[in-house]
C-alpha cells in the first residue's frame, strides 16, 4: 500500500493502527480490493437440502462477486451469478429448482452452470460456446460447513486450525435456526468491529452479564496464521462443552471458542451450537454485521456465554460506533497495546499491512 506503517512484531514496543486505516476512503478502498483472495463462509449443506439454489449475497458484499451455490442431488457448484448473455443478475433469492434461469431475455442454464437454452438466438453462428457456460469458483467442505473464494489457495492448510482444536464437533448435524438470522449496519469502519471482537479486555467494563459467565482470569488468546483463537473458561456451573479425551482441552470447562479468520469471519462455538458473524465492508465508515445460527443442543439454548447475543452485539455496537467518532478526531493518531489482553488486534493489525 505504499506507505504501510511498520506494527512492530514486539508487541511491548508496538504502536497500533494509524487512524487513516478507519478513516480515509482510499486506504479503505485498497484493502478490501483483496478480500477475494480469500477463504469466506458460505452456507451449511443442509441449507441446500429443501432450497437447492443459493445466492451468496454475503460474499458479493465482501467481494462485489455475484455467487450462487447449486445442488442437483448428487454435486455442490459454486458458479457466477451472473447471467454470460447481458450480465443480469440470476437469482437474488433462494429457491427450489431444476435448472438457472434469467429472468432478463429468458437464457436457462442446468445446475452445473452448463447453457441449455435461450430464445430468439436460431440465427446466431458459433453459439453457444463454452463462453456461454456460467464460471465455476472454486468450494470446499468441512464438517458440513460450505467455504468459497475467487482465488484458490490450500483449503487444508486454511482450516487445520480449527479441525485439530474443533474437529470432533458434529457440526455435519448442526441445523440452520433462520429464527436465529440477524442483520445490522453500523457507523464503523469494519476494521473496529474486528479489533472489538478479538479481545477480552473490554468485557468487565462493557458485558456485565458475559463477564458472569466468563472468567476473565482465565481467558485466553491464541494466534495462527490468518487467525486468532480466543477461549472462554466458564465460572462454576455454567455451561460449558462435554470434551471428548480426544480435545487438546479435555478437562477444562470451556464455555465458547471464538473463532476470527481473516478479514471478517467469525465462527463462535458454544456448548449450543455455532453463531457465524460475517463482518461486511460497505464504506469506510459503515459496516453490515450479519448473524446466522446453527442449532446443535437446543436444551442449551439461552445458557452461558452464547446465551444473549443480541445484548452482547448490542453492547459492542455503542462501544464500536462511539469509537470510530473517537478514532476521527485530530486528537487522535494511534495508541499502544496491552501486551497481555491485545495479542490478537496485534495480530490483526500485522496481518492487514502486510497485504
């Protein structure tokens, strides 16, 4: 980016993000250009059971690609969304369907992207070619968990953080809760909703009812390439996961794994099930959060740490909101971290400059 500022990998010596990074149209505009080289969360596969074509709005607002997965009953497809003969948009909700078709001039396309028919073209020569056909991205499963990119890089290496922490979770049999659907749009810059997520520092000041269920002493921070970790430790008798001795953390009373991965996932385990926030850049200074819910235990719906999230994404929306006014300021430039409660903003803030 030119001009990116050194975040000093010593985290005692480190100074943070300069504010230009929250605050200037072009330094924004820079940094999410690049966020289709990456990884991103599409649907859970029994999402594609009853509807089996499934726009991906949420990743054409990080990526501005029109997407939609497709199930014909035997291949999951990640193809364009967009239709090869005057560029319309195909399907902008999900359905139930046979085949792809425009509602434009009428062009139909089979579940695989293949062209199949289109009206009033018997006098066209050399059509259809392949370049009639729909454009294939590429898509990975884990755990039943549908992940897709522009860019293709290693899936395995991408997800083997979480498979060897997580990866005896049965998230294949985790079912979709649409009651449990969330959208907002708030007054930040995406980037401070991040720093926000990836420390506990703030919640006995800003989580009154989290901070009970949690133990702050004992919450940690744990970093990998592209991502952080950060685990909660339940207070006595609340709820927490039955660890299976396979766990590298069987023994303890874990309460959430809250997962972030570059730029803007985040997937919270609890003893429940899963919350999947995406976090969606729409300017410098508005951001849409999305929540989706995926139900694993309902009796521990409502209890621990994932019990109200709508109070803790309420909370952290003041505080977020109130700080891009904050980081605005002239008075402001940048801070300094605590090398004991920031290890993973640190990590984020070297992971942004250095793409």
């Amino acid at each position: 980016m030119g001009d990116i500022p050194i975040i000093d990998p010593d985290i005692t010596m480190a100074s943070t993000l300069p504010s230009k990074y929250y605050t200037e149209p072009t330094v924004f505009d820079q940094i999410i250009s690049k966020f289709g080289n990456h990884w991103h969360f599409a649907v859970h596969k029994n999402q594609l059971d009853r509807l089996n074509v499934m726009p991906l709005n949420d990743f054409e607002a990080l990526t501005k690609e029109p997407l939609v997965i497709t199930n014909d009953g035997t291949n999951l497809r990640c193809l364009s969304n967009v239709c090869t003969h005057r560029g319309m948009i195909i399907t902008n909700e999900p359905c139930s369907s046979n085949f792809l078709k425009c509602p434009y001039h009428g062009r139909t396309f089979d579940l695989n992207g293949k062209f199949t028919n289109m009206p009033e073209f018997g006098m066209a020569e050399n059509f259809p070619t392949m370049d009639d056909n729909l454009a294939e991205y590429p898509l990975e499963m884990w755990n039943g968990l549908l992940f897709t990119t522009l860019k293709a890089t290693s899936f395995q290496d991408w997800i083997s953080p979480l498979q060897d922490r997580i990866g005896w979770l049965p998230i294949n049999d985790f079912m979709y809760d649409k009651s449990r659907y969330r959208s907002y749009e708030i007054e930040a810059n995406w980037a401070l909703y991040v720093d926000n997520y990836l420390e506990g520092f703030h919640i006995p000041y800003v989580h009154n009812d989290l901070h009970g269920v949690l133990d702050y002493d004992d919450y940690r921070t744990e970093i990998f390439e592209g991502g952080v970790l950060q685990i909660g430790i339940a207070r006595e008798g609340e709820a927490c996961f039955d660890l299976p001795e396979s766990s590298p953390d069987y023994g303890q009373e874990i309460a959430a794994y809250y997962y972030w991965i570059f730029p803007g996932l985040m997937l919270n385990f609890y003893p429940w099930g899963l919350s999947v926030n995406i976090v969606s850049p729409i300017s410098v200074n508005r951001t849409k959060i999305t929540y989706q819910g995926y139900v694993w235990d309902e009796e521990k719906l409502g209890k621990g740490a994932g019990g109200d999230l709508d109070k803790v994404e309420m909370e952290d929306q003041f505080i977020v909101e109130a700080t891009q006014r904050g980081v605005s300021s002239s008075a402001y430039e940048r801070g300094r971290y605590s090398p004991t409660r920031e290890t993973g903003v640190h990590h984020f803030h070297r992971i942004l400059t250095s793409q």
